[in-house]
C-alpha cells in the first residue's frame, strides 16, 4: 500500500507542475537501503519553474506517512529541510499533546 500511495503522490507532483505551466525534469525516485529508515521511498525533481519537489513515503506505527515538500529554493537546500523532517522521524517523536 505504502508504494501504491507513493507512485499516486510522484503522479500528482507531475500533473501539478503541468498545471502550473513548468516542465517537470527527471524524477529522480528511489528507496533507501537503511532499514531504520521510516520513510524509505523517497523521489526528488525539479521543474523548470524553479520549485524543488521532495517526496517521502514508507510506514510509521501502522500508518501510511507522506511527506512532501516543495520549495521555491534549489534541491540543496529543499534536500536538507527533508532530511531535517525525516531524521525527526528516525530518531523517534514524541506523542501529540
């Protein structure tokens, strides 16, 4: 299900971006090998707008999690605001108030 709703979420980036007007560029999509990551399905791509697409997908606590971040910055910077997320998530969370 998690990849399901991942390969959904790399669609939707696509159609919005046509929406918008912009050329999306090659998506770069991929899983990470570490498995304590919780977010594993990652894809990244940047349109000829000039926003970065981030995309991060997988399972926490018998949930599906998407994260997706788009940013009018380059993919250096969008990349470490993914990475800063996801660590969060690695690394353990506390509980809503």
């Amino acid at each position: 299900m998690a990849l399901e709703s991942f390969k959904k979420a790399a669609r939707d980036i696509a159609e919005l971006a046509d929406r918008r007007g912009a050329k999306l560029g090659d998506i770069n999509a991929y899983q990470m090998r570490d498995p304590s990551q919780r977010l594993p399905l990652r894809a990244e791509a940047e349109s000829s707008d000039g926003l970065s697409e981030l995309l991060a997908v997988g399972v926490v606590e018998d949930c599906i999690v998407k994260l997706r971040f788009t940013a009018q910055f380059p993919m250096e910077k969008a990349q470490v605001w993914i990475k800063v997320l996801t660590d969060y998530l690695n690394n353990g969370y506390q509980q809503p108030t």
